[in-house]
DNA sequence: GAGCCGACTTGGCTAGAACAGC
DNA sequence: GCTGTTCTAGCCAAGTCGGCTC
C-alpha cells in the first residue's frame, strides 16, 4: 500500500553539524557489551534474554496515522544485550590495553595500549562516528581457571588435539593457549560428556562438539604472539606447482598454494550437544575450546601458501619500540580530530544508548532510527538532438530520447560488440518506440549525434572553471546534505547509499543474459522506508507521490528498499555508510569468527582429510570441496537460475573445469564471481587427486563435479566442526594469516617506504590467492613505454656522466651536450654524486616499473576493505612507526575506526 | 530438504579529485 | 600552472547465507 508521507515532518540534519562528518558515537558502556558472537550463538543467547524491548514491528502506524504495515509479522527480537562477556573478543588481553579495558572507558582502553596525549585520544574517538566500543569482558586477559575447570576432570587425553590423540601421542604442550576463547566458552557447550570410543568413525556427535573434548585447562592467557615458538612446517608439506596463465588473460595468479599437512587424521570422538537452556553466566564458565594444540606450536593456522615460504624469522619487540609506534600512529590522527571534536561538542544528537546494535537475524540492530529518506536522480531534461534511422533524422519523444541517449554514450564501451545487449536493448527501447514508430530496426541507427553532444556536454564539463566547478559541487551537496545523515540511537551516522539508482541500461557483467536491459526510473511508490516508530516518516521529495510503504523494522539495517527493476525479486537496499558503528560492530564480527578459525583449523583438516577416502560419497565431496575452499580460497558456489551471468563457485564446479594432470595435479578454469576468470594448476594431496577423478567419472563436462552437494549442505557440514563457521570465513582467515604471517616474517630494520613495500607484497599475496583481478588500464602500455623511455634516456645521461667523469680525472672539460652547448666544468666529486644520483632514479624508476607491471592486473583494495583484519595492520603499523595513513585511507579509517586501538602485540 | 525470500557482504569499474613532476 | 598519473569514493552488480514455507 502507498503510504503518503507527511509534509513537515523532516529533520532537518542541516541545522548542525553541516560541516564535516559526523563525530558522534555511542557512549553508554551497556553499549560496550557487545556481543560480537556469531549469529547463531546470539540468538540462542537471545532467546534467553528476559525479551525486554521486544515489541513488533509489524502493523505500526505512523504518527501521522499512516499504515505501515510490515512486510512479516515479525516480533523484533530483545534488545537486552546478553549478560556475557566477550570471549572472541579481547584481542590481546595479555597486553597493557587488558586491565584497563576491565574498568576503564574505550578511550582509557585506547590510551593504555597506546601512550596517546588525553586529547588525541579524545579527538580521535570522537572523531570516528563509527567507532564501535571494545568490548571489556572480563575474561580479557584473565586467565579464566575458573571454577569450571570441571571440564579439567576430563581424561587427559580430551585435553589434547584430536588427530594427536588418534595418533596415540601425548601432546600436553597443545593446550588451549590464546587470546581468544572460542564460543563454546558462552556457554553454548556448558558441559560436554564423552560418549563414545574415540576411533569411533561414524560418531554422530557434531565435530565442534567432538573436538571441544579438548577441554582447555583454562589458561587463556592472552600472550603476545611469539613466532619462535612455532616449528618449521616447510619439510612436512609438499611444494605445489602453481601454473600461472598469462596476466594479460585475466587469469588468476595464485603462488604459493598450500598443500596441507599429511597424516594430520583425526579421529572423531563424541559428546553431547550444547545444552543451549544453560544460563549464560553458567556457560561463560563452562568453556570448552577446540583448541587442540597450542596456536604458536605449528603452522596449521597459517595458509599453505604462507607454510611453504614460512621462515623461522621472528619479531622483537621492544617497549621503546611500543611507545615509539604508538605515537607515531596517534599523530596522524591529529589533524583529522579537531574538527570532529567540535562537531562533537555541538551536536544534540548524543544520547546514551542503552542497547547496542548487534548483528545477527532476529537480533536488535537499534533502538531510535531518524532519517529522511533517499534522494532521487532529477528528471530527464530533453537535449532534442535528433539521431538518425536510415541516415535521416526521426523526432523521439522525451521517454524515447531518454532511452536512445543511455544507448548512445555506450558507443565506446564493450558493450556494443555484444549482441545480447543490443538485443536487450531493442526488445526494451522497442516497447517504447511503440509498433507504429519509424525506427524498426536497430542496425539502421545511427546515434552518433547524440554520442557527440554527450561528449560536448562532458568537455564543456571539464573546461568549466574551477570556481564554477565548486559552486556546482556545493550546490550538490547543499541538496543532498539531508540525505546523508541518520541518528541511529541518537548518534549522527553517515547513510551510505543515499542517492536512488538513476535508469539505465543494466550492465551485467560477463556474459549475463539481461545485459542492456533498461533499468526504469524508480519513484517514491516503488520505494518502502524502515524508520523508528516514533520517528517522523521522510518528506516524499517528489510532490504528488508517495511512499511504497513504511517500516519499523529494528531488526533490519536498512534504511530504504526498492525491487530491482531487472530482477524484481531482488531488492536494492539503503545502508548506513561502512564507517557507521552497525557496519564496523558486523566487520568486528566477520574477522573474530575468522580468527577463531585459526583455533579450530587443524582438526578441521584433520577431519576433512580422513573422509577424502569416505565410502559415503557425499562425505567425500564435502571433504574434497572443503580442502579446496581452505587450500584455495574458492567461493562457496550457490546455484544460479538461468537469467544470471554463467559462473561457478566451489559446490557449483563442472566436471570440464577442472582438469587432473598425472600424478597429482589438478588444473583448474572456470568463470568465478563477477564473470572473472580462475585458472591455476595445483598440486593436491593424492587422495584429492583420486578423488577428484572419481567424482569426474561417468559425467559429461557440463555435469556438476559435486553432484551430492551444495552450500546449505556444506555449510551445514561446516557448522558443525565450529560454530558459525560458513565456506566464507576460510577465506576471511587465509587471506588475514597470510597478512599476518607475511608481515611479520618479512619486515626488516628500514625506512618508512620500505616497510610499505613489504606491507603492498603481503597485500599482493593475498590478492593473488583470493584472486582479486582488475582489468589493465587503457594508459598501462603508455605508461610503460614513457618509463621505458625515460630510463634509457636517463642511460644515456649516465654514460655521457661516465666519459665527463673521465676527463675531468684528466683535467679536460666536459664533452658538449647534444645541442652542442658547452657543458659545465664539474669536479670528478660532483660528477660522481651526479652519476650515483642518476642510478638512484634508475632504480627506482625500474623499481617501479616492474610494480606497475607485477600489479597491471592484481587489485589490491578489495582484499584490504574485505579480507583482511584491520588490527594486524594497525598493529604492524604501531610496531614498525609506520604512519597508519600510509596503509588505510581515509574511507578505511573511518570504515576501521573500532581497531585502531588494538595492542601493538595483536597477532590474527 | 528444496526452493525461495530477504538481508546482507563482496567486488570491479570509473569519474573525478588529488597529487607529482616539470 | 599545466599535464599526466594515481588515488579514491561512489556506483551498482554479484555474490553468500540464514531463515522461512511448503
């Protein structure tokens, strides 16, 4: 139902604040509490919860009386936080930051850690409008030998990992001892009983409960991470032989894969199943870790791609170091802080929030949500530019013109050597053009007209003057300003995507099938709104119109949907900003599970190993598709239906993509995610091999290479060896070990740039092995060539500089320079600080040459914002004095506000 | 348990801003 | 100040995955 909205009621961000970002946060301490668990240990954490703030979502009515019918009767769930710590939390409870965080506000959290000014810290906090509390559990840096060491009662032999028990060997050293507690210590697995035999291979019991029998002894203590500690891991894995196709194709490029450890089998025993009813508080003492072998003692954590180059390097730390790093760190936060902290001091926006969002279906995201609306692309204004149809002009009404005009700036794009988007095109342009148009046919179009007023248009664009250009931009902004802003729980958070998607044609990507399908206008009528119950409903910016609905979802985040005008059953949300605290609190989240993973990882691969040779077919593939998804950091693969561009994932891999070359490689090529190609011939263990081949066997190319299997199945499967765990942590956890590992293994004494190199290596590695391609720039041959030319350019300067040199040694002047001028009289010193100079840019120029080159086709910012834990960074960055701007741009720290105040000691 | 719905996260591309070199 | 290059924010497509329904 059309919901109209009222006319006055708008908040009007404008009135304050208009002049930076916003710098409000969440100050209540109930909102420190987060509980950053995955979603299924909330939400059984939830249904605990004495349902306080519950209310439903659904029916409410406006306060201006109208419906606002929600889509489900859903009933939102407890706002109550759940009485427990934080266990996955604490990334370094051991370090200074530990004690503190017991009692202390985040900000004398972040002090702690980091020796920072009062104000500095003040400003920086405030400035982050996304900055998401740290949580201060009280296990952080605790030992926590609490009075569950019940579990201690266990058989010694629980206490040790499963695949070393299997194998008969004592393994005391392998005791739970990290940082982080795994969720099980929520209490979700209060008390776990041996049920059966060990060797019992089929025992029902899932796998994280089975290998919960580790019981920890308690000693989570959180110490730094000593790398020494750790063993060479290089003699206990086979090297693999990754075959790279040529760059240029747009293939993939991943070194270094990793072949997991042999003999690494564990057996399976049993327990019960977490007794979910058991009261938090009960539970947070009953902790049960997977942790079967100490995370310092081997390499099971790291990815093969990092085992196989694994040195025994390590890291010092000194406390000299520390303070030195934290303050270079905090000073480049300065500058940006000042501002926020006035915004800070002005706003009437800062409430205290007794209730933190926290993610999780079902779960509360917030309480109060103000916002208003979304902004709408201005109506299309006619240019009136005929194009031609058999090279004469034809006269095109405004909705037809529109339509042609989104065709005709396409003229330089792919796109048009594409018959389904012209096809597309035509089928949509045609309806419009209506039967009794002249234009019957696209071949006799001619758009070229229009193209070029487009390219008017866009130079008179450019030559504008800057003073016009700015008065544009603030013109802009004042329009959108309102737009931008939302107070969730009285704090000022930016909106992401404000701004509705204007019409155009769809431009899928690879080969989708409704490429150049016309993407309609959207109207406020398609448009439903998630607003706070008592929050005034947005103005509808479009007079006569209104709204499609409006919702008072507080179990959403989204601010506003539409349908997708080309999959309809589809929708495109408005969200917060990635700064917002809701986006940084779920960030938080996504790298804690994956850091638990490291935890579990060994057993993980232990298990999936031992079932590479299952009789039962589908726990083969599910064991196959695991490793690959671990050793190669594969997508999940859902199905597709049909309208969908033609790509694979993991699950949904074809017999004809993967190819077995004797003796035990496998060579992969298939479309992944975004139509991007993956090819790379790995070594695999033998059983994989085999396997693979059987799974082939029987099937056409085009058949499912797992043919039992699916995501729900294997993510079903995956739960079960740890909570929460889906096929997307691996690569979350591959991709932020290998930062971490690289990071610390190859950073060396040296300046500030030279660390940064070795920061953009580790971020290229884990580019390559979550193959992150990007398209060559149109310029890279250009740019290639002018370095080219400059260096034997610069060549030639440095043998004339040799001959002068020369000379001057013999005391005769210069030869004359190419236009024949006479050069000047320099001393052979002078000379050779001239030709050392000369080499010095040589180098460098070839230095950067062959980074252009390495990286033509490697992104290396979607791995940065996605997959990697911003804490290793910034804690790399406070232990190596490397200015954190150096690393993360603007956008990332805000996007990474919540890690900044990570001990220097973090490691994944 | 299959299929679908809904709510997110992930990801490459690009216009334009910012920067570097001259 | 100009020009070429690099960086970045924003765009929006394309994934993942949990939960619901039947």
């Amino acid at each position: 139902m059309a919901v109209e909205a009222p006319a006055k009621h708008v908040y009007d961000f404008n009135d304050e604040d208009d002049d930076g970002p916003a710098v409000f946060k969440r100050n209540s301490t109930s909102s420190s509490k987060q509980n950053p668990l995955n979603s299924e240990v909330k939400k059984a954490l939830s249904q605990r919860s004495d349902g306080q703030s519950g209310r439903p979502s659904s029916n409410v009515r406006a306060p201006n009386g109208q419906s606002s019918n929600a889509q489900k009767n859903k009933t939102i769930g407890s706002s109550k936080s759940p009485p427990l710590r934080s266990p996955i939390l604490s990334p370094k409870a051991s370090t200074s930051s530990a004690k503190a965080s017991l009692v202390k506000s985040p900000v004398a959290n972040f002090k702690a850690s980091t020796s920072l000014n009062d104000q500095s810290i003040q400003t920086l906090k405030q400035n982050m409008s996304t900055a998401v509390k740290e949580e201060k559990s009280p296990l952080k840096g605790t030992t926590e030998t609490n009075s569950d060491d019940d579990d201690d009662d266990d058989d010694d032999d629980d206490k040790q990992p499963l695949s070393v028990r299997l194998k008969g060997i004592s393994n005391q050293g392998n005791k739970g001892v990290r940082t982080s507690i795994p969720v099980q210590s929520q209490g979700l697995v209060p008390k776990i009983e041996v049920k059966g035999s060990v060797e019992d291979p089929d025992d029902e019991a899932p796998l994280s409960v089975r290998f919960n029998m580790n019981s920890n002894t308690g000693a989570l203590s959180c110490k730094p991470y000593d790398s020494d500690e750790k063993k060479p891991l290089v003699s206990k894995i086979q090297q693999n032989d990754s075959t790279m196709k040529d760059k240029q194709q747009k293939s993939s490029m991943l070194s270094g894969k990793r072949p997991l450890d042999k003999g690494n089998s564990s057996d399976q025993s049993s327990a019960k199943k977490p007794k979910i009813s058991d009261s938090p508080r009960t539970m947070k003492c009953k902790q049960v870790t997977l942790k079967a072998e100490k995370a310092d003692e081997d390499d099971d954590h790291i990815p093969i791609a990092q085992r196989i180059k694994k040195s025994t390097s390590s890291d010092s730390k000194t406390s000299s170091m520390k303070q030195k790093t934290t303050k270079v760190v905090s000073s480049s936060f300065k500058k940006v802080n000042k501002k926020s902290k006035k915004e800070m001091k002005n706003s009437k926006y800062i409430k205290s929030t007794k209730v933190s969002p926290s993610s999780g279906d079902g779960q509360k995201k917030w309480n109060t949500l103000v916002h208003n609306g979304v902004i709408f692309p201005p109506t299309y204004k006619p240019h009136g530019v005929k194009m031609l149809y058999g090279g004469r002009p034809v006269d095109l009404t405004p909705e037809q013109e529109e339509v042609a005009t989104m065709f005709a700036v396409m003229k330089d794009t792919d796109y048009m050597s594409k018959t389904q988007f012209k096809k597309n095109f035509w089928e949509d342009w045609s309806k419009i053009l209506g039967k009794n148009h002249t234009i019957k046919d696209l071949d006799k179009c001619d758009f070229t007209p229009i193209y070029e007023w487009h390219m008017q248009e866009k130079e008179k664009k450019k030559q504008m003057s800057s003073e016009e250009k700015k008065a544009l931009k603030e013109d802009k902004l004042k329009q959108e300003e309102k737009y931008m802003w939302a107070i969730v729980d009285g704090v000022k958070e930016k909106v992401g995507n404000f701004r509705v998607e204007p019409p155009g044609l769809f431009r899928g990507r690879g080969e989708h099938p409704k490429m150049g399908k016309l993407k309609r206008r959207i109207h406020p009528s398609d448009i439903t709104i998630n607003i706070g119950k008592d929050a005034p409903i947005p103005e509808c910016p479009i007079p006569g119109e209104r709204w499609k609905d409006i919702k008072h979802d507080n179990t959403v985040t989204w601010l506003a949907f539409w349908n997708d005008p080309i999959n309809p059953k589809e929708f495109k949300y408005v969200f917060l900003a990635a700064s917002s605290s809701l986006k940084g609190q779920s960030d938080k989240e996504k790298y804690e599970k994956a850091r638990m993973l490291k935890d579990y990882i060994k057993n993980i691969r232990g298990a999936y190993t031992k079932d590479f040779t299952s009789k039962d077919v589908m726990k083969r593939q599910i064991a196959v598709a695991t490793y690959l998804i671990d050793k190669l950091a594969l997508r999940a693969g859902n199905e597709k239906d049909d309208d969908e561009a033609d790509t694979v994932g993991c699950c949904t891999l074809k017999v004809g993509n993967v190819e077995c070359i004797p003796p035990n490689k496998l060579k992969f090529d298939f479309l992944g995610k975004d139509s991007i190609q993956y090819v790379n011939t790995v070594e695999v263990e033998l059983p994989v091999y085999k396997a693979i081949g059987q799974f082939q066997t029987g099937k056409s190319k085009t058949d499912d290479l797992f043919d039992q299997l699916d995501t729900s199945k294997l993510n079903a499967h995956l739960k079960e060896l740890m909570p929460g765990l889906t096929a997307k942590v691996f690569r979350t956890y591959n991709a932020s070990i290998t930062l971490d590992e690289m990071l610390n293994k190859e950073t060396k004494d040296g300046d500030v740039a030279e660390k940064v190199v070795i920061y953009q290596r580790a971020n290229k590695e884990v580019a390559i092995i979550c193959n992150h391609q990007r398209s060559i720039s149109k310029s890279h041959s250009a740019q290639m060539s002018r370095l080219t030319d400059k260096i034997t350019e610069l060549k030639g300067v440095l043998k004339e500089l040799k001959i002068d040199l020369d000379r001057a040694k013999k005391g005769k002047p210069p030869l004359k320079d190419a236009d024949g001028k006479q050069k000047r009289n320099l001393t052979p010193e002078a000379i050779n600080k001239k030709i050392a100079q000369t080499n010095a840019k040589i180098e460098k120029m070839e230095r950067d040459m062959q980074t252009k080159e390495d990286l033509k086709t490697v992104a290396l910012g979607t791995s940065k914002i996605n997959y990697l834990d911003p804490r290793i960074t910034v804690a790399w960055c406070k232990r190596h004095e490397v200015p954190i701007e150096k690393i993360f741009n603007k956008s990332l720290l805000a996007k990474f506000a919540w890690a900044m105040d990570v001990d220097p000691d973090f490691r994944f």
